[in-house]
C-alpha cells in the first residue's frame, strides 16, 4: 500500500519542460485518489491546445514516477480537457509510448525535447547563481572565473547542481559555473554577452510560467489553491 503524501511526492517529481517547475507547484495535479495499491491521477493544463508532446511528456512521466512507487501496482493517469486527450489517455493506458501514441505526427523522440529543454533550464540556473553573485559586489569581469565552490549554498546553487547533472556535467567543486551546454568554458571577453544571453533565456522562462500559472487559474478558477507561491527570482 502507499500513501497520498508518497503520491503526492513523486508527482513533485515530474517538471513542466518548458517552464521548469514540478506540475504540483504549477497547479496541473487536478486531483489524486490512492486507494490501497491504486492510484488514479487527473491532470489539467492552462488551455486545451497545450503543445500535445509536452502534454504527453508530463502525463507519461507521472504516470512512470508513481509506478516506481512500491505497492503501487494499478497506476492511471488521465489528463482532461485537452484537445489530444483521448489519444493520450488511450497511449497511457495501452503503455504504447509517444510514437506509439502519435504515430506519424511524433517527429521528434521525448528525449530530444527533454534535452532541449534541460539546455534551456540550466543556462537559466547558471545566470541566477551569477546574478546573484554581480549583486553581491563581484566584477563582471571576475565571473569567468567562478567555480562551484565559490557559490553561496542555498535553493539557487542547488538548482544549478540538479541541472547540470542532468546534461552530465560535472558538479565537482572546481568545475566553472559559466559554460556552454557541453561544459566548455566561454572565452573571458565574451562573457557580458553570454550573461545577457543566459538572462534572456531565464526571463522568457520566467514570463511563460507567470502567463501558464494565470491562463490556469481563468481556466480553472481552482486552482489557485494548488499553486504554489512563485518563489522570488533575480531581475
């Protein structure tokens, strides 16, 4: 048998791609019913044309982190309201994977789309920590220079850590904060524009969660009391 409390923390588990954050945090979990080893999960997403692979993607990864739950033996998972959500709900049920779901219409593989979107996640955890530390009174100059160890601990540096390990790069102490996606360190003079560039991605994040969070809450007015609060974030 498990628990909703177990339930309710794998789903904390499974992030939005695009915007990054744990679909419970966003308000996407529309209900969650445990019965003994049973599991029943309906999601929501801010309208019914949310891209269909992204919806897949959350669906299907809530779907494998509470099946990896011991005791959960029958795990469902539906997602409502959505244009494609029959053809969804059918390929979860039948396990039939995203090209078996989509068929023709899945051109890119699930792991292509997660990779894109870690990119993205990372540059963005890599311009708060650097953010902060330019507020903090070091040199923008002096940011090619910053390795992990000179990170303050805290939810931000965290972050970046998860996220780096997530594309396989390396989190050792000496390992330098501001690299390309591959881990290669950018030239000193470049610096100013990778910051800039790193501060765009991190913005536009950003803005499509605060948009996604609102659409959600017209849609299903509540669901405000499912979001969470949007933790503070660097300008």
């Amino acid at each position: 048998m498990i628990t909703e409390t177990q339930a309710r923390a794998a789903l904390h588990t499974v992030i939005d791609p695009e915007l990054d954050e744990p679909i419970t945090d966003l308000g996407f979990v529309r209900s969650l019913e445990v019965s003994g080893t049973a599991v029943t999960v309906h999601l929501r997403l801010p309208t019914s044309f949310c891209s269909p692979n992204f919806a897949y993607l959350m669906a299907s990864d809530a779907k494998d982190a509470l099946s990896a739950l011991p005791g959960a033996h029958e795990v469902a998972v539906f997602l409502d309201d959505h244009h494609d959500s029959d053809l969804i709900n059918r390929g979860l049920a039948a396990d039939a994977g995203y090209r078996g779901t989509f068929g023709h219409e899945a051109e890119d593989s699930l792991e292509q789309l997660r990779a894109t979107f870690r990119r993205k996640a990372h540059t963005a955890a890599m311009e708060r920590v650097l953010t902060a530390m330019l507020r903090a009174g070091l040199p923008e100059d002096e940011l090619h220079d910053v390795v992990l160890a000179d990170l303050p601990p805290g939810a931000a540096t965290a972050a970046l850590l998860r996220r780096r390990e997530a594309l396989g790069l390396s989190t050792g102490p000496s390992a330098f904060v501001l690299v390309d996606d591959d881990g290669n360190r950018y030239p000193r003079a470049e610096v100013p524009l990778r910051l800039r560039l790193a501060r765009s991605v991190r913005i536009s994040i950003e803005g499509n969660s605060h948009f996604c969070r609102g659409l959600l809450r017209t849609r299903y007015p509540e669901s405000a009391a499912d979001q969470s609060p949007v933790k503070e974030k660097v300008s």
